[in-house]
C-alpha cells in the first residue's frame, strides 16, 4: 500500500461527521457497526481483500469481530475535539507470527486501536511536509496529520513506540505482544495525551484535537488470518 493510499484512508476517515461521544458496539441491532461507525473502503485501484469486521455474541455481550484473511479493513467514528484518556478490552484469539513494523512487507496488525490527531502541518519534518503537501493538493477533504494506533504486537516490547514503515504519519505503540495469553480478555486504558507526546512530541510539542477513532485488523502484507475482538470502548475529553 502506497503512501497516498495510506493519506485517502485518513481522509476519508476525517469526512465523517464529527461526534463527542462514542457509540457502543453493543448498541447494534445487527451484525453492522452501529453509525456514525463506517467501513473504510480504499480506492478501487488499490482495492484489497476487505477485513470482515462485524459485531458477534461473545461471552455474554455483543462485541467488534475482526476476520483478517489475507486482507485489510478498518471501522471509523469520527470524534470533535479534545480526547484525554481512551478504554477498552480487546482479545485475540489468532494472532500475527510474522508481523512486524520493521518493514513494509510485514506491517500488518491483529487489532489495532487508533486516534487521529489534527497536529498543525507546519510541524512536519521538511520531507513528511512536502508529501502532505501534495497528497492534500489531490484531496478534497483536510487530511490528518498524526495517527497514533494501539496494537497487539508480536515481539515489540511493551510500551514501545514505532514509526510506521510506510508513512511517518503513522506511529504504533505496543500494548500486548507474544507474552500476553490468547483468547483472553485484555483492558487497557490510556491517557491519549501522553501516548501522543510519546510518539509525535519531537514534532509537536502540544496536542492537538483528535479527529476520529479507528479499529481495525490487517493481514494483507504477511498473506496469513488472524481472529481478535474488541469490546464497548470509552472516550473521556
């Protein structure tokens, strides 16, 4: 995936209409996310197996299901404004082997829990901002700047932070790697102002307003499955 497909995929994210609150997976009277949810299609010329990614009974609640198979797929709520911690629980179940973000071939992710942050272009690296620049110049919506995802990582150590491999605008932090028990339910809280200093704070020392929240799983690069969920999650501004 190039890095403009990574830009479209954030600014289709940024399109949607803009929310305080989260809207709970258990709140779906079907299998689709409920909205302001949406999917997260790419262009069609860089169109990928799509991830499925619906809600399912597990456990006694209703809750996100992740399917990657070979494939790449993302669920987006849009978000206005501040966000200072984020909560969840996520399991997985079937995880990523040769996943790493050490290169392009194997950025790929089981679950993966995101914020985008509308940080000011002009405290881009000179090289990331003359990308932006274009990307933006061919998009009609105002693209985001700094997107900061949660996953669950294989053998990155916990807490550490990583560029993205395809685009510096892009940073992972790992919450649960190999160390952590399969198809067990993990709760993670995270003071999202903090986590974006940690990741984006040589280029901004301040943070900026979370433009949307974002799940998804992606297994596309290293052509293998994986099986996670991840439960009602809360935002507090």
């Amino acid at each position: 995936m190039t890095k403009a497909v990574k830009f479209f995929f954030l600014a289709l994210v940024v399109n949607a209409a803009s929310a305080a609150e989260l809207t709970t997976f258990s709140s779906a009277t079907g299998t689709t996310a409920p909205a302001p949810w949406q999917y997260i299609v790419l262009p069609e010329r860089y169109a990928k197996p799509l991830t499925a990614i619906d809600v399912h009974p597990l456990d006694g609640k209703k809750i996100l299901r992740l399917r990657a198979d070979k494939s790449w797929g993302t669920v987006a709520h849009p978000w206005a404004g501040a966000a200072k911690t984020i909560e969840f629980q996520w399991r997985l179940d079937k995880a990523l082997p040769q996943a790493s973000f050490k290169a392009k071939v194997t950025e790929d992710a089981a679950i993966k829990v995101c914020a985008s942050f509308d940080m000011p272009a002009d405290r881009m690296p000179a090289g990331e901002r003359a990308l932006f620049k274009f990307v933006q110049f061919f998009s009609r919506e105002k693209l985001p700047t700094a997107t900061l995802c949660y996953v669950w990582a294989n053998a990155e150590e916990l807490g550490s932070i990583h560029h993205s491999p395809t685009t510096a605008r892009v940073r992972y932090m790992a919450l649960d790697n190999t160390s952590s028990p399969l198809k067990t339910w993990k709760t993670h809280k995270r003071n999202l102002s903090d986590d974006f200093l940690k990741a984006f704070g040589a280029e901004s020392p301040t943070v900026p307003a979370v433009t949307a929240i974002i799940v998804g799983a992606d297994a596309d690069n290293t052509q293998d499955t994986s099986l996670g969920f991840v439960a009602d999650m809360v935002v507090q501004p």
